[in-house]
C-alpha cells in the first residue's frame, strides 16, 4: 500500500489485524515454528520435562475448602 511514490506505507499489527485477520494469525504461527526449529534437541527436550513436571504436579494438586473462621 502506497502513499506518496517515494514514502512506503508500513502497517501497524493493529491496522494488519483489521485489515485480515487470517493472515496476522498464519504469520504469528510461521513465526512460531521457525523459532521452534531453531532450538536444539536439549532445549527442546529441557522444555519438555519442565511442562512434563508442571503436569505432574497439577495432576496430584488437591484443592481444599477451609471454611472462614472470624477473629474474636
């Protein structure tokens, strides 16, 4: 898109996201996976195990009630 001849007109993430939606989202996941497989196998697999225990400890998490006790 062009203003003058000279001057490019450079959108900004909002004006891009109105303009098409579709193709902000499909940028952002090219994006994604570019940086993906810029990562080495440790860093993958380091992130991996760290998601694997955060599972593990959610998956065990027990919520308890303890009802409110005023001060006297």
């Amino acid at each position: 898109m062009k203003i003058d001849d000279d001057k490019e007109y450079i959108l900004t993430p909002a004006e891009l996201f109105q303009a098409d939606p579709d193709a902000c989202f499909q940028q952002a996941e090219t994006n994604l996976l570019i940086d993906a497989l810029k990562r080495s196998y440790t860093e993958r697999f380091l992130m991996a195990t760290k998601l694997y225990k955060i599972r593990m400890m959610l998956k065990n998490a027990t919520v308890k009630h303890q009802p409110f006790k005023a001060k006297v």
